[in-house]
C-alpha cells in the first residue's frame, strides 16, 4: 500500500477504488470522526469561544483503524465531500491523523466518474482554512442558540423542548401563515360563465365575463350577476376582436439543491430528507450492470446553476441525434445565471454521462433511485433543447354591449415540452384551450350563461415545496439544511404534516409566541438572513469566526438573562396537554406526555404514582374479524397500517385501510387502496369486487386505553 484516500461513505469508497485501481486504498471515515460532545455546551466562551472538540462516541475503533492505515501509507488523501462540512471533516481527519495542514492532501469530486475522479485526485490542495472556520462558525452558533435556549424553553412549556437558529424560524413562518389564514375574511364575488358556439360548427368555447366598453366590471352579489344576465338575455354575440400572437416558453434551469427538493415534493411526493438520502446514493454510486458501481449524478449540495462545456456538448450530440436539430435552441447551448449570493463550487445538478437514460438504468435501480434520477436526467437534458412555440388567440365577444374574453392557444412546436415540463404549487392553475377557428364579426349561439357565486381565498398554508421556496428566497438556512430543518420540526412536535400541508401544532404557535416576546431576533426573518451572509463572509476570509460569534453573543447573552428574569415561576400550560381522564389508581388528572416512542397518557402525580395509559388512533371502523376498534399501527420502519385493538386475542392486520361498507357480492368488507385514483376492493379469496372510491377517509380519533405490555 503507498496511498490512502479517505472519503466518507462505503459506496464512494467502492466507487472511487474501481476509478483509482491498485495502489490506493479507498477507506470512509463514515462521516464526522469528532464533534461537540452532545451532553454539554463543549464551547470555552470566555476562551474566544475555543469549541472542545472529541471523538463521536462509537467510532473509537474506526480511529484507530484509520490512524495504523495513515502511518503505513507513503501519502494521504482527504476526499470527504466538496462544500463547508465535507472540508470539516477532513480539517478533523488531519488533526486525528497529524497531518501538516500546508500540504496539499486535500481533493474533491464534482462528479464520482472516472474523469471526475482523475481531475480531482490530479489537482490536490490545502484544506481551506475560511471554508473550515465558516463550518465551525454555524456549528458553534447553532451549539449556543440551542443549548442555551431549549433549557429556558424547557422550563417555561414543557421538557425536552429545543430551539435552533433555523427551525425556530421556520416555524415562526408557518404559524405567521397560519394567522394570515385565520386573520383572513373572505369577499363574495361573482363571475359569468359562458359558452359559446360559432355558426357553423358544434364545437363550444368557453369565455369568461369581462365588463363593457368603459372597462372591467366587478361582480359583487347575485343581484347584480343576474340584472347583468337580463340585459343580455335577447341579445346576439358576435366576435367584436381577435388578437393573435405567438408565445414561447423557455425551459426550466437544471437542478440546484432546493429547486431539486421542491420539484421531488411536487411531482413524486418526496419528503426533502428522501429527497437528499436518494440523491446522495445517486452521486455516491450504484451498481450497475455490466458497468459497477457508477455516480450517475454530480454533487447534489449546490446553489450554482453552472453547467461544465463538456456536460453542454454531450446534451447537444443527445439532443441532435434522438431528436433532430430542430430541438437545439438557436443560440445554443444554454446558460443560466445564478443567485447573486450562490456559492460557485460546485456545477449545477446533472446526469454525470448524458448516454445513460433512466431507462437503461432502470433494472440497475431502486424505485426511488429510478424516479429521482429520471427526473434530474430529464430536467437536464430538457433545459438544453429549444423553446416551445404556442400560437396564441384572444377574442372579445359582444353580447349586448357587454365584452366577455375568451383565450387558447395550440402548440405550434413543442420543444422541451416533448420531454419535461416543470410543475408549479398552484394545483388550480387555469389550464388553456385550443379555441375554435374564429372571424371577426362571426356571429355566435350562446350554448349556456352561468352565474356562478366565489369567495376571495386566504393564503394557502406551506408544502415542503414551498416552505423551501420561501426559505430560499429570504436567505434562511442552506440548501444542505433544508430537509433537516422540516425533519426536526415535524420530529419534535412544532408543526404537523397533512398529506403535503404543513401547520402548526398548539405547541408551536405556543413555543413561537414566547421566543417572539423574549427573543425577537432568533425568529427574526431579516436578522436570520443577515446572519446567513454574515457566515458567508467567514467563508470569503472577510470576517473572522471568533468575532462573528462575539457580535452576536453579547446581546444574545444579556437577552436571555433578561427573560429568565422576567419569566421566573411563569409556566405556560398548553391545552393539548391536558384530558379529561382520572387516574384509576391515585384520583389524579391525566396529562399527555411526550416519550422516545410517541404521545402517551401518564398521571400528573407522578413520580409517586407511575400510571400509564397508552394513546391509540381509531378510524371508527369495526374489525372486520372480531367486531372490536380498528386502530392505526406503525411498523418498525415507520409505516402505517390497521390492526385490532383487542390484540393479542384478535390478529386482524391490513396495509389497506378497511371501510364500514359491505361487498355487493359477498358481504365481505370493503378496503381502501390509495393511489392517485382509489379503490374499494373486496379482499375475500375468490371475490374480485373493485369499484372507484368515491367516499371520503375515515376520521382519525386519538383515544386512551389502558396500556398491556402484551400489546405491540
């Protein structure tokens, strides 16, 4: 053995040895080797804030692995990931190791591909210093906001409470948003609904109310629609305007990490931390067949939006040959602008060798491997191809003197659109019409003309997506913490998923309440973003660390000495806490408590009285084996499914939610099996029911039940 490279997880590890052949050995430092002790604060403020670094309890043997690999090795390598907490750990590599920080041992991959692989290892370096120092900055101000904060927070709501300097944000977004929507009164408006049949043809178009010949007009009540509706009773429509046009449509830009996160959301209904651990295995390494172990995708931490000239001739030679040249853009190959404050490391996400279509990949693939890489590979290659050409028509139609307005448009050439088209949050978005062939002054027949009655709407509450949408757009967190963020205040209780919408818990809102009156600037959404910047400075070598943290220290500090004060024998109870339960065995209230595995219902005496209630979900469906309550489990693995709560007696168990109605056929009951157009099925051997389910889902109940510790 002469050479030792360290990356930081065994698939890179496997992937880069095939690329580097003998004479290396690839190892992985399988993430962080040292860190803050978790139990204490490990941060020396009084010592310019000196963090007190040691090694993750559990990797005390990789340690020792790593350092008899290094001392029999003639050189080491560090290539942990290319960005802020990938060069921390090889700055904490070196120190384990006693590596001269001045030599150049430092190499990172844009991309796990040979060529990727050989350019990195060709042009080593120092380990960035600035890059380090702006890692240990947002470790070490995250340490003091949380470890300092979730006692304070513990003590006034409830234990176990944490805050952060990103979540607690977050959150503070979703419960603003959330009184929006309860602030909001909403305004009754009416429209007029036309459709409308030229002479001489059966196809009908629609056309919606505008105003007269004086402008638009408000529709305020049903009054008005219908006196509207009466003063064009008799009268004959014609077109009075046609306007044609041409509109192009230009395709999205490749991937970067949020854009990537919140088209995931959209399109494949992907939680963002999926999102991330797919991607990761993606740009890693899979095996594929008769190639090994590949990374099929670049670096998926990334805010740039630059695409390598390699990358943009491949996609070209692509294009050209499976589509024809027709599909390049005039002014070939494209290219985007980044964000102004977007870090330029690193390209944008893209396949790492276009020739691999997914579908050539498919068999090699996990379900979400596949789809994921689909979705990068299309957008990529769909961001290189020509614009999509709509002809476009608008026609004022005259009825009386009053204007409707009617539009379509049909493709004229589909571009990017033959392979991708990007979808948006808004679900509703009206969607055009080819318009039938229209003249000016061409008489029309009125089909139907309906009022029909709308209330303004309230904003919409956050998904995912656009809670990553809006976070990005105020500068809060990194693309890298963005699924850690929505993983942490969903874990800890702040703010509840329902389907892809997120609102907040009463413990949220509660929680935000306090940090708002006590800490202001935490949940600030300015001061949050200043500080993003800030910790990009450090990262320029324009602003030191040790006096980042001493700026923003010295008022935080006396902050919270204030509220400790102002707060002192204040304790705030929450309502969602509280039941109407009695203890059997002492006469006292029952409260919810919060434990490793979930909600659970515990005396208030204790510790002197240890009673314990178990909390269950019903669905108000009776076992179809037993009759007794048919309750939400949860697997090992997190996953729902339905299960009797007279367990160990009854063994009733279904992934598919069982229903109150009955086969037609046979009697038996009838299970929900969810998807994007549900069905209600029989599941007797030998039945075959299946219809739609038009029905809505059965309401969920959390109840008490005395806990068995025979139940699972």
């Amino acid at each position: 053995m002469s050479k030792l490279v360290i990356v930081e997880s065994p698939a890179k590890a496997k992937t880069i040895k095939k690329y580097l052949g003998p004479g290396y050995e690839v190892v992985a430092s399988m993430g962080h080797i040292r860190d803050l002790n978790p139990n204490r604060l490990s941060v020396d403020i009084k010592k310019k804030f000196a963090p007190k670094y040691e090694l993750i309890k559990g990797k005390e043997k990789l340690a020792d692995e790593l350092i008899k690999l290094a001392e029999k090795s003639d050189y080491v390598y560090l290539a942990t990931d290319p960005d802020r907490e990938g060069e921390a750990i090889s700055w904490h590599l070196a120190y384990l190791l006693g590596l001269d920080l001045e030599d150049n041992n430092r190499v990172t991959f844009n991309e796990i591909t040979d060529t990727g692989v050989k350019n990195g290892m060709a042009s080593p370096r120092k380990i960035d210093i600035d890059l380090v120092n702006a890692q240990q900055a947002r470790r070490i101000l995250d340490r003091l906001v949380g470890y300092k904060l979730s006692p304070f927070l513990s003590q006034k709501i409830r234990k176990g409470l944490s805050a952060g300097r990103v979540q607690s944000v977050a959150v503070r977004m979703i419960v603003d948003r959330e009184n929006q929507i309860r602030a909001f009164k909403p305004e009754e408006y009416w429209s007029i609904d036309a459709k409308f049949i030229p002479k001489g043809s059966r196809k009908a178009f629609s056309a919606a109310f505008y105003g007269d010949q004086n402008g638009k007009i408000k529709i305020t009540d049903r009054t008005q629609a219908q006196t509207l509706l009466d003063a064009m009773k008799d009268a004959q429509p014609f077109v009075e305007k046609l306007r044609h046009g041409t509109r192009k449509r230009q395709p999205a830009p490749p991937f970067i990490t949020s854009t990537l996160q919140q088209e995931a959301s959209r399109k494949l209904g992907f939680q963002s931390k999926r999102t991330m651990k797919v991607a990761q295995e993606l740009y890693e390494g899979v095996e594929i067949e008769g190639m090994g172990a590949v990374g099929l995708i670049t670096y998926m931490r990334t805010d740039s939006l630059r695409l390598s000239e390699d990358a943009l001739s491949a996609a070209q030679e692509f294009i050209k040959g499976k589509w024809g040249e027709n599909y390049l853009p005039a002014n070939s190959p494209r290219r985007f602008k980044s964000r102004s404050n977007a870090q330029d490391g690193h390209e944008a996400i893209r396949p790492t060798t276009v020739s691999l279509e997914p579908a050539a990949v498919k068999n090699s693939l996990s379900s979400d491997q596949y789809k994921l890489y689909k979705l990068i590979w299309d957008r990529f290659i769909a961001c290189q191809m020509a614009e999509c050409i709509h002809k476009t028509t608008q026609a004022d139609i005259n009825v009386g003197g009053y204007l409707f307005k009617a539009s379509g448009y049909r493709v004229d050439f589909d571009g990017y659109t033959v392979l991708y088209v990007e979808s948006t949050d808004n679900s509703e978005e009206e969607k055009e019409s080819e318009l039938p062939p229209l003249e000016k002054d061409m008489p029309l027949k009125v089909k139907e003309m309906i009022p029909n009655q709308h209330f303004t709407q309230p904003p919409a509450r956050y998904t995912e997506a656009s809670l990553i949408k809006a976070m990005e757009e105020y500068g809060i967190g990194r693309p890298s913490t963005y699924a850690a963020t929505i993983s942490t205040i969903t874990s800890r209780g702040y703010v509840k998923r329902e389907a892809k919408t997120l609102f907040p818990t009463e413990l949220g809102e509660v929680t935000t309440k306090l940090m708002e009156d006590c800490f202001p600037k935490i949940v600030n959404v300015k001061f949050t973003a200043q500080m993003e910047k800030n910790l990009d400075t450090v990262e320029e070598g324009t602003y030191g660390w040790v006096e980042l943290l001493t700026d923003f220290y010295g008022d935080f500090d006396k902050t919270l000495k204030e509220a400790k004060e102002e707060m002192k024998g204040v304790k705030i109870e929450l309502e969602e806490d509280k039941t109407d339960l009695i203890c059997d065995k002492c006469g006292k209230p029952m409260v919810v408590k919060f434990g490793r595995y979930g909600r659970f219902i515990a005396c208030s005496g204790y510790p002197d009285c240890k009673n314990i209630v178990k909390m269950v979900s019903k669905i108000g469906v009776a076992c179809p084996k037993c009759g007794g309550d048919v309750i939400v489990r949860k697997s090992k693995r997190g996953r729902e499914f339905y299960g009797c709560s007279c367990f160990p007696n009854c063994h009733f168990i279904s992934w598919n939610q069982p229903t109150e109605q009955k086969c037609p056929q046979c009697g038996g009951t009838l299970f929900k099996k969810k998807g994007k157009q549900p069905k209600l099925f029989c599941a007797t051997e030998g039945c075959g029911y299946m219809r739609d389910d038009d029905t809505e889902d059965a309401v969920v109940t959390q109840e008490a039940v005395i806990s068995d510790p025979h139940t699972p």
